[in-house]
C-alpha cells in the first residue's frame, strides 16, 4: 500500500516536471518565431534618425534621397532614417550647431554655409580648388591627403564626426536679363554662396544676395532678384529655377563644390559596427551617383533644354575662379598651417594636371 502511494507520488512528480518543461519550451518557441507561443514578444527598438540636407524637397532624392531609401530597406526594420529638406528642422545657417546638439543626428552640406566653426571650413563649396569637374574634387579628398586633414580637423570639435567629403556640380549665372559682357553683370542682384558672392563683388560688381533657398523663386519672379550664381543646369532644371529664368550664362564661375557629410558623435558611436558601415557604403554610392548624375545633367540641359537661352562672355573678358585661383590660395595658405597643407594638395595636383594636358586640362 505504502508502495502504490510512493509510485503514484512519483508519477505526478513526473508529469509535473513535463508539463513545467513543455510550457517553458512552448513559450521559448513562440517568442523567438514570434507566433504559437503565451509569451509576449521581444522587439528591439528601431533606431531612428533625423537628416538634414542643404537643399529643397525637389533636389533631395537625387542629393542622397535615393540612397537613404536603399539604406532603410537593407537596414530591415532595425534602423530607419527620415530624409528633411534645407531649413525643414532648424534654418541652414544653424544645421552645424543641430548636428552638435543632436537635434539632428545627419546633415549633408558644404561646411561653410551649415555654419561650422572647423578651420577648413572655407575651402569647401565653391572655393577654388585645383580642378575644373567633380571628378577633380574627388581625387582631391580621396588621392591628396585632404580626407585626413578633414578628419584632423573634425576631430578637434566634440560632438560632431565627420564622415566624408563628396563633390557636386559647377556654379553658372542663370538671369531674368541676358548677359553678354562683363558690364552686363555689374550691379546685378545674384543669388549666390558666401565665397562666390565675394568674388563677383570684387571681380564684376555684382550685388550678392543671401535668403532661404524656397524663396528664390519668388524672388526673381517679383524683381528682387536678377538671377542666381548658385548651380549648374542640371539643379536649375531639377529645382524649378529654370521656369522663371530666360538666360543661361555657360562662362563657369566655378567647375564644381565640395560638400560633407556630418554626424552627431553620440549617435554614431551608439550604432552597431555593421549598421555604422552600412552608412559609409550609403554616403559612398551617394558620391558616385552624383557625379555621373550632375555629368549627364549639365550636357543634357545645355543641348536640349528649351527653357533658357545659352549666352556667353568672351574669353577674353572672362575671368572664372579658377583662372585667378593662384590669388585666393596665397592669401589662404598664411591663415594656419592646415590651411597651407590644403593649398599644397592644390598645387601638386594642379601641376600634376598641367603636365598631363588634356583632358585634365581645358585645352585640345
């Protein structure tokens, strides 16, 4: 008798212990495969980050829009990145300090107009750099050691971590008035970058002038402005400001511009390494799009579009930035001896081109 209660003691004990372990293995399942299981399922959070650009909503997708949104869709779910416009956030002129603070985690910018305090900040946009295309500023950044200096020097400022430096498109005067000499251009109000608007004072006594970038288009259709010295034809076209512009002046100011790519440093520094080099090959295949996109645009409008008249100064009245670039770089390379490594990449590479001939240079 004493038996019979032992075993069925044993017996319940048994099926206890397999009921206790089934509902465990049960519950594991369903929560790793996320159905058939009581238990509630882990989630982690989505990662989410905010990123400004330079530019209008129009501009966007093809600045880094599109890559962002092959970005989110590898990323699966695990990290998202929402794309703003230019003053969407926070205006322009504050989108360094937002970075720094985190209330953006991303921007994309020329430094100077973003307002960043680095000492190479002057020689992105349009500065004069030693060369007449995109491609020239990419062997620049990637082939002359200034990706390092630009490290250097971010690396100096906390809160902020720079990622890369990419090239962009050349800087042309599309007007409401046609422009045919040098005496055209005196006294036209141009909407146009820091640097360039410097030099076209100097240079052509043109009267510079700095808004946000939605307001252009009223501008020039209202009068307050004459035109704009802040693209090439392929962001004239893409943005609209060829709607309301008749003339199209093909003497370039500049051949193209430096811009960066910025990140808040605790943002960055929380991401996982793999997610962290998802975002390196997403600014990459950015900078290469844009440099056969910008390529294709600038021949295409110029052959094709319908919506300004080409004019042209002669060469013999021209002076583009580049033509006096020696003038600017001597003046540069005194303010610090990071600035006079920069201007020495410069002149290497300029050499470097000079002796090759064409098509690196704008000779036959």
């Amino acid at each position: 008798m004493k038996n019979r209660r032992l075993e069925k003691f044993f017996i319940f004990i048994v099926i206890t212990a397999m009921v206790v372990m089934a509902s465990l293995i049960f519950t594991g399942c369903g929560q790793g495969s996320g159905s058939g299981g009581s238990g509630k399922e882990a989630k982690k959070d989505v990662i989410k980050w905010r990123l400004q650009t330079y530019c209008g909503p129009s501009m966007n997708d093809d600045v880094i829009g599109n890559m962002v949104k092959e970005f989110n869709e590898i990323a699966k779910g695990e990290m998202v990145i929402e794309i703003f416009a230019a003053d969407q956030l926070v205006p322009h002129g504050e989108l360094f300090n937002a970075v720094q603070s985190g209330t953006v985690d991303m921007a994309v910018s020329d430094d100077e107009s973003m307002g960043s305090p680095a000492d190479v900040a002057i020689f992105s946009a349009y500065f004069p750099a030693a060369g007449r295309i995109g491609l020239d500023i990419d062997v620049l950044w990637n082939r002359y050691g200034l990706n390092e200096i630009w490290k250097e020097a971010y690396d100096e400022i906390d809160g902020v971590t720079w990622l890369s430096q990419g090239s962009w498109d050349p800087c042309l005067v599309a007007s409401t008035k046609p422009v045919r000499s040098v005496e055209d251009l005196k006294g036209m109000r141009l909407f146009t970058s820091l640097f360039n608007g410097k030099f076209l004072e100097a240079e052509y006594g043109i009267v510079p002038v700095v808004m946000p970038v939605e307001d252009v288009q009223m501008a020039l259709q209202t009068g307050m402005l004459d035109g704009v010295t802040w693209s090439g034809a392929t962001e004239l076209y893409t943005t609209g400001i060829a709607d309301v512009c008749d003339y199209l002046l093909t003497n370039p100011i500049s051949g193209a511009w430096s811009g960066g790519f910025f990140v808040n440093t605790k943002s960055w520094e929380a991401l996982p390494d793999h997610l962290q080099r998802l975002i390196r090959m997403m600014i990459q295949a950015s900078n290469y799009y844009r440099l056969h996109w910008y390529w294709w645009g600038e021949a295409k409008y110029r052959a094709e579009g319908s919506k300004m008249e080409l004019t042209s100064i002669p060469e013999d009245q021209w002076t583009g930035v580049e033509v006096q670039a020696a003038k600017y770089w001597d003046e540069f390379s005194k303010k610090s001896p990071r600035s006079e490594r920069i201007i020495k990449a410069f002149k290497e590479y300029a050499e470097t081109r000079q002796k090759a001939g064409a098509p690196y240079t704008g000779g036959k």
